[in-house]
C-alpha cells in the first residue's frame, strides 16, 4: 500500500551554506633558493604578475617569511605540494607551509 504526502504538510528546510576555512600559504626565507626561482614559481603556480611575483619574493628575501596567498584548504595544499616538488626537482630547499587563515 502506498503512502500519500499530505501536501499541507510540506516541511521545507533551509539549508545554509558556510564560507569555507581559508589557508595562508606561507613561503620561508632560505639562503639558497635563487630569487628568479621563487619569482618563477608564484607567476606560474600562484598565477601572480611579474611586480606582484617579484614584490612577494623581495618580501619573503628581506624578512624570515610572507604569506604569498590565500586559498580554500585543497587548493592551499595542492600549491604547496607543486611548489615543493618543483624545488627537490631543482635542488633547492624551498620551505613552503599552509595554515589555517585566522582572520
């Protein structure tokens, strides 16, 4: 025997959707990573201009580190993991990290 829905009886729920975590992803100074490496790596992995490639890696040069962008936690994390291959592969010591955003 089937069941009927009682029409005036409709529940409706509203769904509410949240923002998702955000992530820093952080670059490390090292006294061993070429400048033209690391200007390379946030043009064509983080998708930065030229200026704002080389202004990050002037940032991340004259202090220990700078938060180069941030992103949803597997976008976050698939750069780094890029990023770090792409500096074992060219033999250099390129620390990157993603953390969780706190603002």
């Amino acid at each position: 025997m089937a069941v009927k829905a009682d029409p005036n009886s409709v529940t409706r729920s509203k769904t509410e959707l949240k923002r998702p975590r955000m992530y820093r992803v952080v670059f490390y100074n090292d006294d061993f990573t070429p400048m033209d490496f690391v200007v390379d790596i946030l043009q064509h992995i983080f998708g930065k201009t030229p200026s704002e490639a080389y202004s990050l890696m002037m940032s991340v040069h004259r202090g220990d580190y700078a938060v180069v962008g941030v992103y949803t936690r597997d976008i976050a994390y698939t750069k780094v993991r890029v990023t770090t291959e792409a500096a074992k592969k060219s033999g250099y010591p390129l620390k990157v990290e993603a953390m969780p955003d706190t603002d």
